[in-house]
C-alpha cells in the first residue's frame, strides 16, 4: 500500500490484522515488564515509521488521538477477561 492509504485505513488494518496475530494467546500467558516492553517497542518503531518521526512523544500525541493502545494496555484488559470466562466456565 505505501504511501497512498491514509494513516487512518493504515491503523484500521494493523488493529483488526495485525495486532491479534502479534497478541494471539498473550492474555493466558504470565508476561514480565520486559515482554510488555518489547512487545510495546514493536508498536512504537511501526508508529514511528508511519508517522516519519523518531519522536516519542509526537507518536504518543497521535495514538492517543487515533485510540491506539499500546499492548501494556491491550493484555491485561483481555487477561481480565480470559480469566472471568474462565471462572464462569469451571462454576457452570
């Protein structure tokens, strides 16, 4: 696609195809602040490349703008879910 989709289209796709291959599985597994580093860096340097800027906080300012998680935020959401259909399931 390059350079002639939107920003927009370009995190659309990375959210609903990327993104859950990249997280598949993460919300069963116990991850340390190291891994939620990494797996945010991924994030970040593709962020960065889109944005054509090595500015953490320019990449932040437009996260937050487009409602674009870093995955510290993203697994321990979905772990909390896992974990409640878990329980459901062994009370059933």
């Amino acid at each position: 696609m390059g350079r002639t989709a939107s920003e927009e289209v370009i995190l659309h796709l990375v959210h609903s195809k990327c993104l859950p291959a990249l997280l598949y599985g993460l919300e069963v597994c116990p991850l340390t602040k190291t891994d939620y580093g990494s797996l945010d860096f991924v994030e970040m340097r593709f962020l960065m490349k889109l944005y054509c800027t090595s500015n953490s906080d320019i990449v932040n300012e437009c996260r937050m703008c487009f409602n674009f998680r870093l995955p510290c935020e993203i697994v321990p959401t979905r772990s909390v879910k896992v974990m409640l259909k878990l329980s459901n399931v062994a009370e059933a």
